[in-house]
C-alpha cells in the first residue's frame, strides 16, 4: 500500500527536549507534517488546535502523563492512532497502554528504522480502517433500498417488511415474476441486518449442472469424485456468518431438496466424500418466479422443505401493479446509466412507457431507458427511441401490438390484469353498484362478485 507521507500529521510528545527534536526532524525528513509538544498538558491543547494522525508519546511525563493523555486522545479522538514510547524498566506500563487502545510501543533506546516502520504501519492500518468504514458506508447505501425504487403502496409494503425482517435469523422466501428485483431484496435484507459485514453469496440454482451443484453448495474433499485434486470448501461455508441466497429455488432436484433441508434443520454440512459434519452459521434467503404451492401439490418440491423455507415472504409486485412509479425508476436508471436523473421524456413517450404491460418488469424497462440513451438523440426522450412493440401497444389488452418476449411473460398475470381494469372500469361506469356493472358485461351477479373477491375489489354501493 503506498502511503502519501505529506497527508499524515504527527504530534510528538515527550518532556526530554532532545528527544522531540530527534523524532521531529527524523519524520519531517520523511515528509510527515509534525508538531511538538512538552508535556501531556500541552498535548491537549495542541488537539484541540488541530486534528492528528498519530500521536507519539513518553509515558513517563510531568503533570499529565502518557496514560492520561492516551485515555483523553481514546475519548475525545478514536480515530488518532497512539504510540507509546517508554523505557525498558517501564514495559509494564506500556503492556497497560496496549490494553488502554494503544497501538504499539516502542522501547528507549531505538533505530531510526524501527520508528520509521513502526509510524509507517501505524498509518497504513489506519488508512486500511478508513477505507473499509467507506466501504461498508457506501454498501449500506447503495442497499438499504437505495436500488429498490418506488413510492407506491406496494413497494412501501415490501420496503415495511423488509427493515422488520432484516434483524432476524428467520428464513426468507422471495416472490414474484422475473425481473421484479428479487435479488435486490435479499441483499436489502443482508445489508440492513447484522450480518451486514460477513458475505452476501448468490447462487442460481438453475444455472448450475445438477452433477455439480452438491459440491459447489457443500464442498468435496480431496479424491472423492474423478477432478478432485484437492479439497475445496463449498458455497454454505464460503457464506460462513452472513446471508446466502438461493434463486430459482424451485429448479433444486429433489436429492438436492433432502440435502438443503437437513443443513436448515441441523444447521451442519457434509462434504462430498467426506464423514465429518461441519456445523455453519448462515441466514437463507431463497427466491423464485413460481407458485411453490402449485409445486408442492405436483410433487416437484418437497412440502416440509417448503414450509422451512418459507418462514417469511416477501410478494414483489409486478411493474403492472406499480405503474406509478415507472418514472421513478426511469430517473433511477438514467442516473445509474450516464449520471443523470433530469432527462425529460416527451409526454408520448412516457404514455407508452406507462401504458405498456411490461412482462419483463423492471428488468425490461431498465434494457429500455439503456435503449433511449444509447438511440436518444436529443435532451429529450421520444416515442422514436423506444423498441417497436411500445411503440405499437395500446396498452393491456393491445392485440395485434403485443409481443411476447424471447424470454416469455406471465400470461395468466396478464389476462388477470386485463379482466381487473374492465372490472374496475365497469363498476366506475356504475357508481360501483355491481349488478348494473354484472349487466354492462353480460355476466351474473354471482359471477362479477367472485371474480372481483378474486382481485380482493370490495367496492361501496347501493342496491347491490
């Protein structure tokens, strides 16, 4: 690590004139910016003149002593690093000073070359300390739902849920249809957890050849498979105190489902090969676009894995649900994209984009805004740089002007969206009385009352 030696300033203190001169003009000559002072008194008031790096002190001083000036410096200062300088007969005391937050000590007489490596590690520990601290800030920032965009209804319900859950050691399973953020979330919750520090390991369960998937999750010891040349520790242990998260858990094979329920009952894991149980301390945090429930009853997932698994659960919403915060995260994505968020979008465009029903969720609209920045010619944003099918759409229920996607969409979610606008339509059309709004679209009163039970619509109304 390269120290820029002239950012750093030094206080030396030590009542022995010849001693601060010695070690002020040493570390000037290193190109430290240093200040004196003779005793622990003076000390303290050169501290409250100016911030200092490091303070080098003699433990044995008149009126305000080295111990005294360390607890001030420890109280006042946490982040000046101390060093102590003391006699051999005084070792004890400089033990104490160790213990009383002092960095190190360093015993009379000394080499230069010892002082000089002992100031230059002293400082790049501290540099180290500060740049984890900004590290861990900016993590913080960038997960305690700063990319988790929204001010809808949902999403603050989402965002509730999370900070209540974050705190906890419980199971957290993540739904919703792909490209809602569900990854987001978990690390939301890691990051907002005490588990903030330790590692945050994603692993897609279907990206992964069921062959490999026990090791890579457990690990194999040395030889128990052909390509084993040495023991590797798996994922679970890699995660060791923090949060693993486990997308697309419902792609899991069914051998691999017995597995991962006996490491959540026992909270051990075995390796490939090996005998011996290794206990692990991690937060589980799955994910999936499919209905477990619909699974469980298809025998393709275990029903007491599921019920471990889903302790908790967090519902994302689809963008459909949340339209109004589409310009939200479109000044979101700009900003993350270019370093902007004050593009305007032409008032067509921005119809489009709000009246198109986004299979892809917030993953396509984020392909799109890159799309506008890429094609965008102007400070504007037009219909002319958006992709054909929204350019084309009308909204749900668009017919001709809908595509599917490569990647497929949630046609049951869909059709469920168009039927709940012209449900909500109708009722609107008649002051909410549901047998008028059951006539207007030929159907029973039985019919509109289940169908709108279904969408959880309890409107007021008169006469039915």
């Amino acid at each position: 690590m390269a120290l820029d030696s002239s950012k750093y300033r030094i206080l030396v203190v030590d009542d022995e004139e010849s001693m601060r001169e010695f070690l002020a003009i040493m570390l000037h000559r290193e190109g430290y910016q240093v200040d004196v002072g003779m005793d622990g008194g003076q000390a303290v008031e050169r501290l409250k003149e100016c911030t200092y790096d490091l303070v080098i002190s003699d433990i044995k001083m008149p009126r305000v002593s080295g111990i005294e000036l360390l607890k001030h410096i420890k109280e006042r200062f946490p982040e000046t690093v101390v060093l102590m300088i003391t006699a051999f007969s005084t070792t004890e005391e400089a033990v104490e000073a160790m213990k009383q937050g002092a960095y190190d000590y360093i015993t009379k007489p000394f080499k230069n070359e010892e002082i000089r490596l002992i100031v230059q590690n002293a400082l790049e520990r501290k540099l180290l300390r500060q740049e984890n601290l900004a590290l861990k800030k900016e993590l913080g920032k960038r997960y305690s739902f700063g990319n988790l965009v929204g001010k809808s209804k949902p999403m603050q319900e989402v965002y509730d849920l999370i900070q209540k859950v974050a705190s906890s050691k419980a199971n957290v399973l993540v739904t919703g249809e792909s490209g809602t953020g569900k990854e987001l979330v978990a690390k939301a919750i890691h990051y907002n957890s005490e588990r903030r520090d330790k590692p945050f390991v994603p692993i897609n369960c279907g990206a992964i050849p069921e062959n490999l998937l026990e090791s890579e999750l457990f690990g194999h010891e040395k030889g128990s498979f052909t390509g084993a040349v040495q023991q590797k520790q798996g994922l679970f242990q890699v995660a060791e105190g923090g949060t693993i998260f486990l997308d697309e858990i419902a792609e899991l094979p069914q051998m691999m489902q017995v597995k991962l329920l006996r490491v959540l009952q026992e909270r051990e894991i075995r390796r490939v090969g090996g005998t011996k149980d290794i206990p692990v301390d991690v937060r589980l945090v799955a994910a999936t676009n499919k209905t477990l429930e619909q699974q469980v009853a298809d025998g393709q997932f275990r029903e007491d894995l599921f019920y471990r698994l889903n302790v908790i659960r967090i519902q994302l919403p689809s963008l459909r649900e949340r339209r109004e915060d589409i310009p939200l995260l479109i000044e979101h994505f700009f900003e993350k994209i270019i370093g902007e968020k004050d593009i305007q979008v032409a008032e067509g465009a921005m119809r489009r984009l709000l009246d198109y029903h986004w299979p892809g969720n917030i993953r396509e609209l984020e392909n799109v805004v890159e799309r506008c920045v890429v094609l965008g010619q102007s400070e504007e944003i037009g219909e002319d740089c958006l992709p054909a099918n929204l350019r084309s759409a009308n909204g749900p229920g668009a017919g001709p002007g809908l595509v599917i996607p490569d990647s497929g969409f949630d046609l049951d979610g869909y059709l469920g969206e168009i039927e709940q606008n012209i449900l909500l339509k109708a009722l609107d059309k008649t002051g909410g009385v549901r047998k008028k709004a059951a006539e207007l679209l030929g159907i029973t009163f039985r019919s509109i009352r289940y169908r709108l039970a279904k969408f959880g619509i309890d409107p007021d109304e008169e006469g039915g």
